[in-house]
C-alpha cells in the first residue's frame, strides 16, 4: 500500500461546539473547509492541521466517539499549554508530568470525552536525538 495521505475523522455529537474547542481553544490551524460556502463550518466540515497530520471534524455522530481514541500533540511547551488551555476552562483530566520514559505529558479532553494527550520532548530525551 502506498499511503499519500491520512487523517483523523471525528463525526461529534455537538459539531459546533467541536468546532470552538478545536479552532478556537486548541486553535488548531485550518487546512480546509467544505459544506454550503454560505453556510456555518458546522453544517459542512474542517480539516484542521496537527503537525504533520490532519485533524477532520465533519458530520454529526449519534454517540460519543470509542473511549479507546486518543489523540497526541506534541508541543514545544506543554506547561505553558496548561496555564492557557485551564484559563480557557478546558477540563485538564491530568496537569504535566514527567513520566519515566522521559516525556512531559498532559492529559485534556474534548467536548465530546476524547482523550488527548499534550505531550513535550524535553531536550536530552532520545526522540531529540537521531538513533543510526
């Protein structure tokens, strides 16, 4: 299989609501936009950037998405994430932490209960090193 291109499609029970978090209060970049040109965000569908991947928050689902979704952003500093993203009211489910492999992680979720998790590269980690 030669993949050229991949996202993460999210259908949320509330799509405007979606919309603020990932635009708004993440504030997320945007790819796209597609739907009615005159129409709002919500009645058509985002593709938002994460990185090197995409992020498409379209349609409307009648269930919240699996509790086994996880979605990881990686950010240059992820405690300063947390003063923001807690001023801004999101529900921080865990503030930063070093964990024993050595990344700095934040646990946060969206409107619909998916889990995401902030995570830093401190300097000296391994990730920040070439391994060949």
């Amino acid at each position: 299989m030669e993949v050229l291109g991949s996202r993460i499609l999210l259908r949320p029970t509330d799509p405007a609501r979606s919309h603020r978090f990932y635009r708004d209060v993440l504030r997320l970049a945007v790819y796209r936009e597609f739907g009615p040109p005159d129409g709002p965000a919500s009645a058509g569908g985002v593709v938002y950037f994460l990185g090197q991947g995409l992020l498409e928050v379209s349609g409307r689902g009648e269930e919240r998405p699996s509790p086994a979704l996880r979605i990881w952003l990686q950010v240059r500093d992820v405690r300063a994430e947390h003063g923001r993203l807690s001023a801004a009211g999101v529900s921080v489910l865990r503030p930063p932490l070093r964990e024993p492999w050595g990344l700095i992680e934040m646990w946060i979720e969206d409107p619909d209960g998916v889990r995401i998790v902030i995570v830093e590269v401190p300097d000296d980690h391994p990730l920040r090193r070439d391994p060949r």
